[in-house]
C-alpha cells in the first residue's frame, strides 16, 4: 500500500470543496488530520492478530475491544464525516447492526475526525438515527492515531471483520457492496 500523508484540516476542507464544485467523487479519502501513517504499519491481513485498543465512544463511555471481541465478531469501520463514500456505507452498517445485534455482531465506527470534531459527529450519528457504537480516534503524543495507525488505516472507509477472539476475517480499503458484506458476516457468524 503506498504511503499515504494526511492533510492538515483546513486544507482537506478546501479540497473537498473545490472537488464537490466540480462533481469530483473519490472511492476513498485520505485520512486526517496532520501528520503522516505510522512508518512500517501495514494493514492486519485475514488471519493474523487484530490490535488491542481502548478509546472513547461518542458519548464519552470507555469502549475495550479485547473485551467486547471476546464476546462476539465485531466489525470495525474506520471513517470521517467528511468522506462521502464513508456516508453511504453508514445505512449499510446500520443495517448490519440490526440484523445481527443479536446473534453475535458488534458494529463498531472509529471516526478519524478527532476529538475536535467530536460534537459534530455526535450530533451527525444522532441525526442519521445510528445505533451502533461510535468511536472517536485521537491522537498520541507522537502524532499518531491510537487505533487507525496500529490497524494500517490510510484511507477511509476501511473495513475489518475480526472474528470473536482476534483473528482478522477481512480486510477491505474503499467501498464493499453490501450483499458481499452480508456474505462474509454470515459465513464468519456460523463458524
């Protein structure tokens, strides 16, 4: 996967304008804000560990992954408020959630916009009726996202199906049609 840099803020905002003002649609956008992707992070392929993490949730709550995997698959979705292609496939997610809340999914969206942008996320997510979990992403003292950057995150949306226990089923960069997304969860919920 190339090296991806992300873009300060102000300037993604002006491209993503000049891009809406001349029909421009992207299969993915580049994830934000400054800074650039963790050197050497590659992406968890299918069948290896997913990373641990602990971060908040829109509504402040502590979310721990190990813990909630330990109980059932979850489906990770990094994505940006700001990334149209992210905002389609969120209906596809919530359909996801209810379809499978309780039989051994949990859908989970780490939003890239950082803490920042936290009010508008939640007030995006309330609006739209979203009811699966939304994390919001931050930044470390070096820059880095605490959870994007262990997970190779580059683009947005970036998907990952880990399987209950750790093991990462799938992992996708860009839109996933919706049919193939129901597929894989059924398949990864039988096992």
């Amino acid at each position: 996967m190339p090296e991806v840099f992300r873009v300060p803020f102000l300037w993604m905002i002006l491209t993503l304008l000049a891009g809406a003002a001349f029909g421009e649609e992207r299969a993915t956008t580049p994830s934000i804000p400054g800074g650039h992707a963790a050197e050497g992070v590659r992406m968890p392929e299918p069948g290896s560990a997913a990373p641990d993490f602990s971060i908040r949730d829109t509504a402040g709550g502590v979310f721990h992954f190990a813990e909630e995997n330990a109980k059932r698959a979850v489906l990770l979705v990094f994505w940006s408020v700001f990334c149209e292609p992210c905002r389609q496939e969120l209906p596809v997610l919530q359909k996801l959630h209810d379809r499978h809340k309780d039989s051994g999914l949990a859908v989970v969206a780490v939003d890239m916009d950082g803490e920042p942008l936290k009010n508008a996320v939640e007030g995006f997510v309330r609006q739209e009726g979203y009811t699966f979990r939304v994390l919001i992403d931050e930044l470390d003292a070096r820059e880095t996202f605490r959870v994007a950057d262990p997970y190779g995150v580059a683009y947005t949306p970036t998907f990952f199906l880990v399987e209950r226990g750790g093991k990462v089923a799938l992992a996708r960069t860009g839109r996933v049609r919706e049919d193939d997304l129901e597929k894989t969860v059924q398949s990864l919920l039988k096992r």
